[in-house]
C-alpha cells in the first residue's frame, strides 16, 4: 500500500509540476509579446505625430508670411489644403489668431468658431513646442480624439495665433485593429492624465464607449509610478473586468502611453486542455490505486473472494500503469527491470525490445547521461525525489524532450516516470519566435533589429568595413488602404517585406518597425558605393506593382540613410539620423533617399 501511495503522491508532484512550469512560461511569453506589440505601436504614434507637427510647422510659416500679402488668405487655404492631402488621417489642419477665432481651415460659408477656451489653445499659447490636448469632443467635427497645437509667433516675437490639426479616436482604433490579439485582447492610447484616447477590442464595434474616463487600475497605477516609460502587470481591466496581461510603452517624444492586453482566456487555451487531460489521467491513477489496497483488504478478510477480485484490480492498475501519455520504467543498477506501453511508445520500441537493456540507449549523449546519473542518483541515495527536463533519444535517433522523474524503490532498484514535452516545448519556440519577428510578415522586428545592429557595430573596424542604418517609409499605402481594405494593405506589406529580402545579403537585416516603416542594417560594406547600389535596387523594386485579389497597387519609399562610423557608433543616435534623413528625403519629392547630413553627427558639432 505504502508503495502505491508513493507512485500516486509521484504521479501528482509529477503532473502538477510540469503544468506549474507550462504555466509560468505561457504568462512569461505572453507578456514579452505584449511588451513588443505596445513598443511597436508607440513607435508608430511617435511617427505619425512627427509628421503632423512637421506639417503645422509648415502651416506656421506660411501664415506669417501671407499675414503681409494681398493675396495671403488664398495662399493660406492652399497651404493648409496641400497638408491635409499629405495626411489623410488628419481630420482638418487650421489656424486660430491671437484671439482664438479661427481664420483659416474652415470650409466655405461655415460659422464662426473661437478656441479660446480650450486647453491646448492655452498650452500653446505658453509655449514654443508643440503642445498635445486631453482627448476631447470636438466643436466642428462631432468627434473624439487629440488636438496637436503648435504657437504662431509674429515678427516682433508677440504671440500671433495657434496653428492645430486633430486625429480622430476611430482612428487610431482601426489602426490597432490590423494586430492579432486573440478574441479578448484589448489595446488602448491614453493622454498624460491616463484619460482613455481610444480603445480596440476584437469583440466590440468602434465607438465612443467611455473615451475621455479615467478609470484604470490600480495594478497600472502602481505599475507607472515604479516605470513611467514601459512594463507590464496582471490585472483585471477596470473598463470591462476582463483580466489581461498588460503591457504599456510610452509613446518616445510624447506624454501619450499606448498599453496592449492580452487574455489568459486566449494564450492559456492550450494549458487548460493540457490541464484536462493530466487531471483526468491523475484521477484515473489515484482511483485505480486506492481501489488496489482495498482489494489487497479484502483478501485479508475472504480470500477466495479476494481472489476474483484481485484479478479485476490488478486489471485496472495495468491499465493505469500502461496509460498513453507518462511512461514509467523500473531499473535496477541502470538497466531496465520492467517498462509501461506509453514508455515504449514514447520512444518507438517494441513490446520487448528493452528488458534488460542499459538505460544509455535513451540519452542523446554521454554527458547528459554522466549527468543524470551523478546528480539523480545522489538524490536517490539520500532517499530524496529527483526531476530534470532534458532531450533524449528514440529509437530512430530523432530527439524528444522528456520531464524526467525518479524516486527510490529499494537497494539499487528505483522507478522512474517519463512525460512527452516536445509540444510544450513548440509551444515555447513558437512565442519566442513572436517575441522576435512581426506576426504579419516574419521579418525581424524592432528587438531584434536593434540587438543585430549593436552586434554588427561592436564588430566594426575590421577591414575598415561600414555598417549603413536606412529607414524605409511606403509612399502611397494609406491611399491602398483607403481604396482596397486593410487586408489588401497588409497583401502589400507582405509583398514588400518579400521584395526588401530579396535586395540585400543574408548576413544583412530586414525589419518591420510598425505600420508602413521598415529599415535595413547593412553589415560589414566596403564603401558607399556598395549601399547606394543597394539602395537602388530597393526603390526599383518597389516601383513595381503589386497585383491584388481587389486591383492594383503601386507604391513608393523615401529612404534615409545613416552611415556607422562616419556619423557615430551608438546605435539609438544613428536611427535617429537615419530618420531624420527619410523625413528629408519626403521633403526632397519622395521616391529617393537621403543620407544623413554630417551636421547632425556629434561628430561634427
């Protein structure tokens, strides 16, 4: 009986750790996924709003010259015109004057409207920067989202009037809406104040459901005051109760924090069936075993009854030894005594092959079988339970990882418990490789780009060899998706992500940064010449047109190049140039690229 007891308390510790552990890792990849996807979308916001800002600078500019001409309203209207045609996610860009009517961006015959009394009229009124609203309602839209305001100073310094374009909420709503996030996931954009900017969730419509609320958790509040700029927490959402693995980014360059939630629900699918199974298998086990000393009793009181009965039972402990998912072994001084069905199953021999045999047929290698028997035995002879998780070997030599487990039988003898993980362990490839790549094209994505880039620079200086940052940003994709659908847009970013690999070298890296902005790291080139040929190869390709199920698209790309060691060697600076470049490169008409200026290089200053 005690034996039996010791094989069912085996077969619990056994199962519950191995699900313990399958747990863990499930929540630990989860929140790496998480924490990607928020670095990646704030990324993204970062550089929408820069191009934004970049478009009410101009919009400033003309203004303050046209204040002095005649003909200064109608150029104003074209200029402001000609921006919104660049940004079609802008609502509307307009300009207030120093009293806070509007004077420009209205369309014809419209009414009246004064900004004055709005936040961001204040804030940039006070300020030389731009200056970024709590989300709002507003007053000629009819609709939720921020306001971007920047200052119009006049010649003589005194304030002159606010220049300002709003993204809407539904907006950056179907832009969160292209990302995989299971049926319950939710990924929201909250302001400085945390007041919700606007909220995605697979299974609800797009909306005004509780824009502006600052209800949050307090699990997100506590997270925040440790690490403003990123980190994740487990909590339940405090706008619908849903618990999720959340995972928040501040937006680089702005106060604005995109956070991405994942449901257990969802990721721990796969675990609550495995969960099942072990349960159901467990509790066939410890019915079969109590069921075993009963009989054992009743022999002791009616033997010939006993008798019958044994039969039966030791019948239903065959059938819960032989189960088809652990396998168990009995081995004396090494070699096999006695083995199960799913043991030999698991490894892909016959009924009889392995009687007598010494356990080293099953391990890959002599040190991980030194391994196991110095340390597992130690535990053994001090009558301790031994586990490990390693690779072993079948029969046909293909590898299996195996949950490992031994106790102490008697003397030399002990039994041994062998559990199939070759799926946990996929299951952990697999979100490691989402941790590294970008689930739409399988191009490396923004971690592992800058983990490759530092590699390639801390090697520089070999054969006096460069390393060449470019960013790639599409010219043309809002208007595909604005004409053919988002899944006809993401057909795009698959094709391009195909067409970028195809222009560069193995030991090169492509990666997917967000949205329509991509970027190569070319390692290890002898000169300049080398990656302009690269270069326009890339803009060739891409001038190609894409043919889709819904027509046909033709794209474009600015590129902006920084060059390692001629404009530095720290990584975040030479990605900073290189963006810097591409926005040069959309101003210079597009459909080029730009390398950086030597006077944005420390190196020059």
């Amino acid at each position: 009986m005690c034996g039996n007891l010791a094989i069912i308390g085996l077969l619990f510790v056994a199962g519950w750790l191995g699900l313990k552990t399958s747990l863990h890792a499930d929540e630990a990849r989860a929140a790496e996924v998480a924490q990607n996807m928020a670095a990646g979308l704030a990324a993204e916001i970062a550089g929408e709003l820069r191009l934004v800002d970049n478009a009410l600078s101009s919009a400033t500019s003309a203004y303050r010259a046209g204040l002095a001409d005649e003909a200064g309203p109608l150029a104003i209207e074209k200029v402001l015109r000609h921006q919104e045609k660049l940004l079609p996610e802008v609502d509307a860009i307009r300009i207030a004057g120093p009293d806070g009517m509007v004077r420009a961006g209205l369309a014809q015959g419209a009414a009246p409207v004064g900004i004055a009394d709005r936040g961001y009229f204040e804030a940039a009124r006070l300020t030389d920067g731009l200056s970024v609203s709590e989300p709002l309602l507003g007053r000629i839209t009819k609709k939720w989202g921020i306001v971007l305001a920047r200052r119009i100073e006049n010649r003589d310094g005194s304030f002159g009037g606010v220049a300002y374009a709003g993204l809407s909420s539904a907006h950056f709503a179907r832009s969160f809406s292209r990302l995989k996030l299971g049926k319950s996931g939710a990924i929201s954009l909250r302001s400085k104040d945390l007041r919700l900017i606007a909220r995605f969730v697979p299974d609800e419509p797009i909306g005004d459901r509780n824009l502006g609320s600052a209800s949050v958790s307090s699990e997100l509040r506590d997270a925040l005051a440790r690490n403003p700029a990123q980190g994740w927490y487990r909590s339940p959402t405090a706008l619908d109760g849903i618990e999720r693995v959340t995972a928040y980014h501040r937006v680089p360059g702005f106060e604005l924090t995109v956070l991405a939630g994942l449901a257990p629900s969802d990721f721990l699918a796969p675990w609550r069936r495995d969960v099942q199974i072990v349960a159901a298998l467990l509790l066939l086990a410890g019915v079969s075993m109590v069921g075993a000393s009963f009989g054992l009793y009743v022999q002791r009181q009616r033997h010939v009854l006993a008798e019958r009965r044994i039969a039966g039972l030791l019948q239903q402990q065959q059938l819960m030894l032989d189960n088809e998912l652990i396998g168990m072994v009995r081995t004396k001084s090494r070699t096999t005594v006695w083995s199960n069905k799913a043991f030999k199953a698991i490894f892909g021999y016959g009924p009889d092959e392995l009687d007598g045999e010494p356990s080293r047929l099953l391990y890959l290698d002599d040190e991980s079988y030194e391994r196991v028997g110095a340390q597992g035995y130690e535990h053994l002879r001090d009558n301790r339970r031994f586990r490990t998780q390693l690779k072993m070997r079948r029969k046909d030599g293909s590898p299996v990882w195996i949950d490992l487990s031994g106790t102490p039988v008697s003397g030399d003898e002990s039994l041994w418990m062998f559990v199939d993980i070759t799926a946990m362990k996929g299951r952990e490839d697999q979100l490691a490789q989402l941790a590294l790549h970008d689930a739409l094209t399988g191009l490396a994505n923004r971690t592992q780009f800058a983990e490759r880039l530092r590699t390639a620079l801390e090697q520089l200086g070999v054969a006096s060899s460069l390393v060449a940052v470019c960013y790639i940003d599409l010219d043309g994709f809002k208007a595909v998706n604005d004409a053919l659908g988002h899944a006809a847009g993401d057909q795009v970013l698959v094709e391009t992500a195909r067409r970028l690999l195809a222009c560069v070298r193995s030991q090169d890296t492509v990666t997917r940064l967000g949205g329509d902005e991509f970027a190569i790291a070319l390692t290890n080139v002898q000169d300049r010449g080398q990656v302009e040929t690269v270069l326009n190869r890339v803009l060739e390709r891409l001038r190609q047109p894409i043919v889709l199920a819904g027509g046909e698209a033709r794209i474009r790309a600015s590129i902006g190049v920084a060059y390692a060691p001629d404009h530095g060697t720290e990584p975040q600076l030479l990605m900073r140039l290189a963006d810097e470049a591409l926005y040069e490169a959309k101003r210079a008409g597009k459909d080029c690229y730009k390398v950086a200026s030597p006077a944005l290089s420390p190196l020059n200053a």
